[in-house]
C-alpha cells in the first residue's frame, strides 16, 4: 500500500535512507529543506546511482525483486512539485524549502501525510546551531501534526542522552558522555519529552553511535537503552528500522534503541 509520508532532514544521513527507501516503496514524499538543492546531491537516491542501493535501505522483506533503478535521472531541485514522470515505480516527491524551525513550514509539510519521519539534527559550526533544533522542531511537529489530524510519527532520538539511566552503562561512561554532549543531550531529552506529552502514536528511535556503513537489516533492538555492549549502529540501518517500524505495532509509544 502506497502511502504520504512527510519527511524532515531528507538531505541528512538518516533522512536520505529514508527518503529513497520512501521512494523506491512508491510513496509519495513531501519533504521540508533548508537547501533543496543539497537533495540531488544525495547518493542514497536511486535516480542517482547505478544500481538500486535503496533495497539495502528499505525492510528486505518488502523488496521482493530489484528495485528499479531510474531511468534518465530524476531532477531535484527547489520547487513544489517534481512528479517521478521517467520513474514509474517510485514514488512522487515533492519538496517544501523551508527550516523546521517556522511553525508555517512545518505545517505545510505534514499536512496530508499517513505518516511523518523526523531525522533532523543540528549541523555547521556550534556557533550558528540553534541550541534548541530538535525540541523548538518537534514542537512546531506536534502541533502541525494535531491540526492536520497526522497520528503517525517516527522520529530520531539519541541512546546517549538517556545512559544515565541505562544499568547495564558503566559507571564511567555514564560520568564522561553526558558531560561531553551536554547541550546536545538536553536538546535531544526535551524534544522527547514534547513528543511523549503530545496525543500522537510515536515512535522515538534512539541510534548509539551512527556510522556510516551500508544497510545489513542485522542490528539488536532494545526497549529504551542500547542492547547490552552495543555500541554503533549506521545510518542507513536506523533507516531501515524506522521503515519497519511503520507497519509495525510493537514500538508505538516506545523508544527502541539500535546498536550491532
Ligand atoms: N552522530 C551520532 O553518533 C548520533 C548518535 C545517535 C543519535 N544521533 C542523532 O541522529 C540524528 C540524525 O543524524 P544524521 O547524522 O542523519 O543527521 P545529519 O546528517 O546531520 O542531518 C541532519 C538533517 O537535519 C536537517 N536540519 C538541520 N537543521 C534544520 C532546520 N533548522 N530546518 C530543517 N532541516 C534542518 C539538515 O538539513 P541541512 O542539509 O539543511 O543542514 C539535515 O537534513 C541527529 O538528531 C542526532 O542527534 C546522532
């Protein structure tokens, strides 16, 4: 069944496993971007590659056959609306420039969608980062989402911002991560916290640490805290669970941590 899905971070790490396991389904995807044109320049795309890489993003048992690569090249560029007329088989995207941090824009994009995925994080230089990305986005996501009626929500956290209360974290960990990524991890714990207070079905996935190695459908899931010495997972596998994590009831209201 195809579905509207409403993607925040699109031209991130996470987001672009997203965005072409979202396409290369046949969903149709309204995405917020700062830069849209930083979209063509994703390699997950399947417009953009030789092979079809979005199979090893995307949940392996919905990939029944190869992905059709496109044909020709999709043109990514600002713009309302860029129909995938030459890609038959992959969805249509439509892409809204705009921060996730104007209520309006946010708005916009989830209006109309079965489903949301929310991968953003903060990016450049500490400096010019808004210290409060993720909570002042999650926000503007939760009531963007309630006046539209969009229930579903899946969206990235961190497993850090919560080892303190992991028993299975040692105790020198635990004194070490949460100092080093202080602001980040306050940022992350009230973006969850808004999240969790909202009537909407979420689902908070928490990533230990991302690399970025291709997709193996084989990483530990764990209720709240990472799986007992996992230490890593890749971007293109949280894509992945995030994907499963759609069709699948077990981690609504939950806040499953990923780790090999
Ligand atoms: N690094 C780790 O080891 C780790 C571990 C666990 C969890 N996490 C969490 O994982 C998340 C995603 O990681 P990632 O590596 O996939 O992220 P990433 O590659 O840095 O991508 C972040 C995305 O957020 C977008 N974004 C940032 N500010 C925005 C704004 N104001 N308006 C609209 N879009 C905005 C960026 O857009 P632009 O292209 O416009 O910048 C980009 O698409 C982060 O929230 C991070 O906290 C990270």
């Amino acid at each position: 069944m195809t579905m509207r899905i409403a993607l925040l971070g699109a031209t991130g790490g996470i987001g672009g496993h997203v965005l072409a396991w979202a396409l290369s389904e046949g969903h149709d995807v309204h995405v917020l971007a700062r830069r849209p044109e930083l979209l063509a320049r994703q390699p997950q795309l399947p417009a953009r590659s030789a092979g079809p890489p979005a199979r090893s993003a995307g949940p392996p048992a919905r990939s029944a056959g190869p992905l059709a690569p496109a044909e020709g090249g999709r043109v990514l560029a600002a713009g309302r609306q860029i129909p995938a007329a030459d890609t038959p088989a992959l969805g249509r995207l439509t892409v809204t420039a705009g921060d996730s941090l104007d209520p309006g824009s946010v708005a916009e994009v989830v209006a109309g969608a079965d489903a949301v995925f929310s991968a953003l994080g903060p990016r450049g230089p500490r400096s010019t980062r808004t210290p409060s990305l993720l909570a002042e986005s999650a926000a503007n996501l939760v009531a963007g989402m309630d006046r539209a009626g969009v229930g579903r929500l899946i969206n990235v956290s961190a497993a850090g911002a919560f080892i303190t209360g992991d028993p299975d974290t040692g105790a020198l960990i635990k004194a070490i991560i949460p100092r080093v990524f202080a602001a980040a991890f306050a940022d992350v714990r009230e973006m969850e916290a808004a999240i969790r207070a909202s009537n909407l079905s979420w689902t908070l996935v928490r990533p230990t640490r991302l690399v970025n190695h291709p997709a193996t459908g084989r990483y530990r899931v764990r209720a709240d805290y990472p799986p007992p010495g996992g230490r890593k997972v890749s971007r293109a596998d949280v894509a992945h669970f995030m994907a499963l994590a759609l069709t699948q009831d077990a981690w609504l209201h939950a806040a499953p941590a990923l780790a090999y």
